[in-house]
C-alpha cells in the first residue's frame, strides 16, 4: 500500500496551499486541454497549486503547457500498465490534494492510479461530452457507471450532460454539480466586420468522425449562395476530408494552429455539425467574437445558443436546414451584426472565465473540505 505521509508533512512541503493534479488525455490544443491550462493558471492567481498532466504527448505544434506522462507512440485505448504506473508515480510524487480528470481517457487511468493507496487523494471527474454517446454498449455503460462510482464528484459542462450522469449512469444528483467552461476577457473582440462577397465560415474543432465534418461541407454545397468554408483543426479524417474537398475551390484546409484569433477574426459565421457534443467551446470562442453560430441540436448546445437570437440550432442531421440558415446569414448583413452582438453579451454576462474558475475552485474545494 501507498501512503502520501503525514498530513503536517504534506502542508510543510506546500505551505499549506490546497493543490490539484489536472488530467488531461493529450497536449494538442482542443477543448477539455484548453480548459485545463486556463483554470490551472486561475487557480495558481488565488492560491492554489496546480499541475496540468497530459496521458501522452499528442505530438502536434498546437498544444496546452502539460506535463505529458508518455510520448505519442503510446496507445491509450484499453488500459496500459505502463501509464498507470507513471501517473502513480506522479501523484505520490505530487501529493495532491485532489485529482482532476478532464474527459477522455483520464477517469480509468485516474482510477486505476489511486488503486492500493492508503490515503488517496479525492478525484473529481469532469465530464465534457455526452456520456450516453461514449458508452453505448451495456458492457460499456456498466464500466463507466463503475468508474464513476469510484469518484467523490463529478462536474459536468452542461446540465445535459448532468441529466444523463444521473438517468443513465447512476450518479446521485447531489454528486454532479454543473460548470459551464469560461471565455477569458482576452478573447472578447469588438472589431467590426465589414461584408464579404463570400459569407466566410469557419469550422473549428478536430477532425474527427464525431465532430462530422463531411455535413459541414455538404451543407456549404447545397447552400444557393456563395461562402467561403474555412476548417482549422487536425485529427484522424483529416486524409478523408482533404480528399472528399479535392476541387473545391470555396473550401480551406488550414489544419491545426498554435492561434485561433486570427481565424476567428476572418470568419463572420460559425458552423459545428458535430455528432456528439458537452457544450462546445468553440461556440463560445465564435460569440466572444461577434460570430453568429449555426449548430445541430445536440448535447447542451441550446445552453449556449439561443436560437433565433445569438444564432441557429438545428435538428442533428438536418444538412438542407444547415443551407438554409447559412443562405440567411450570407444575405443579410444585418441579421449577421445583431446575432453576433447578442452572442458576445450572452458570453459576457453568463460564460466569463472568472464564474466558471469560481464555480470549478468551489466544487474543488467541498471535495477536499478546504
């Protein structure tokens, strides 16, 4: 058995600061990492100590200030011993009072990791997605119930993520608090835009099957009015999608970015046409900007974009209704400037960095009893 020493030993050796290990799956610049790194760094301003660890090094010019256990040749699907160890390690190492997996993989390494420690510390698992999609198998479900029954809380980035914590997984409802991720004020941008000849959309986000972006792109084809499509972003299906553009002179392959200001900036419209989603950053990051943002209707996307007002939400796999709200937007500039306005003070006044680090460091701090 582990043991991480005595109490007086562990607030001599950090000056009695409450410290959090963050676990994160890779170091590439997506969602859940990007998260990570803002609430480690707000955390630190207010007294905390704390450490961002990635599963592996992603390997992409993109990434996060992580800590990376292993390099990107690694595997992480199953369970691999060898990571498991490296993550122990750290954590006694690091004896932090809490543990802090960030989607992904991370909550079976997590839980694997504090297995046969005498005083582990507490582990809160953040749930970025929609569990109901990730674990769709009954062996599945039985597993992540399992492991989420091995938590001491779990913070969820929508309440319909919460919702299905708790109806799908078992999670006690008093055991699932919400926090919805924060934009810092830094990417609050006033800068006006003036219309193009091509009403220029951007797809941001990993180009991954369950971000979908082949609807995007067939969206923008049936759209009777010309646009610009702009996808910044890596991941598994960007060969596939490089193809399936080939001779499409409107579409753009940037891949991934170190900056997304700049593509933002360019942009005067938002599309996500993902499968699956928590609640999307990048909806957020596009309102901060005074982009509108067109959007299937999945996970707590209708937590952030109020349809009709800051954007469009449309029902998932509705390409042809995608069209039709991107032609609205591509002939009416105004419409573009007044959902754009209304998106940023949505952002402003309920997504601000500030209330969702208060909300995480709250959370944090009940579970450790700080």
């Amino acid at each position: 058995m582990e043991s991480r020493g005595t109490k007086e030993e562990r607030d001599e050796s950090r000056g009695d600061r409450p410290s959090v290990l963050i676990l994160v799956t890779g170091t590439q610049r997506r969602g859940a990492e990007v998260v990570a790194e803002n609430l480690a760094a707000s955390l630190a301003q207010t007294g905390w100590r704390a450490d961002v660890v990635a599963l592996r090094d992603s390997g992409s010019i993109a990434t996060i200030k992580a800590t990376p256990l292993v390099d990107g040749s690694h595997k992480l699907n199953g369970l691999r011993p060898g990571v498991v160890r490296r993550l122990r390690k750290l954590i006694r190492t690091n004896s932090p009072d809490v543990v802090l997996a960030g989607g992904g993989a991370t909550l079976k390494y997590s839980v694997a990791a504090l297995l046969g420690f005498r005083r582990p510390p507490k582990l809160v698992y953040a749930s970025i997605g929609e569990p109901r999609y990730w674990a769709r198998s009954p062996s599945s479900r039985r597993l992540l119930s399992w492991l989420l029954s091995r938590t001491n809380h779990v913070s969820a980035v929508s309440h319909a993520t919460a919702r299905q914590l708790v109806d799908d997984f078992g999670v006690p409802e008093d055991k699932v608090s919400v926090v919805h991720p924060g934009i810092p004020e830094s990417m609050i941008d006033h800068s006006p835009r003036e219309p193009s000849e091509r009403l220029r959309v951007l797809y941001l986000g990993s180009i991954s099957p369950e971000k979908n972006p082949w609807a995007a792109l067939d969206a923008v084809e049936r759209c009777a009015l010309p646009i610009s499509l702009r996808f910044v972003g890596d991941g598994p299906s960007m060969a596939e999608l490089a193809r399936r553009s080939t001779g499409m002179d409107n579409v753009e392959l940037v891949g991934a970015v170190a900056d997304v200001k700049p593509h933002l900036a360019w942009a005067e419209a938002l599309i996500l046409t993902s499968v699956t989603e928590g609640l999307p950053g990048v909806i957020l990051e596009a309102a901060a900007h005074g982009l509108p943002v067109v959007s299937y209707d999945v996970g707590g996307v209708r937590e952030a974009v109020e349809d009709g007002i800051t954007g469009f939400v449309v029902s998932h796999g509705d390409i042809q209704s995608v069209a039709e709200r991107l032609d609205r937007l591509a002939g009416d500039p105004g419409l573009r400037r007044r959902m754009g306005a209304a998106g940023r003070e949505k952002v402003l006044s309920e997504f601000g960095q500030a209330e969702s680090v208060s909300r995480s460091r709250a959370v944090l701090a009940s579970v450790v009893g700080r």
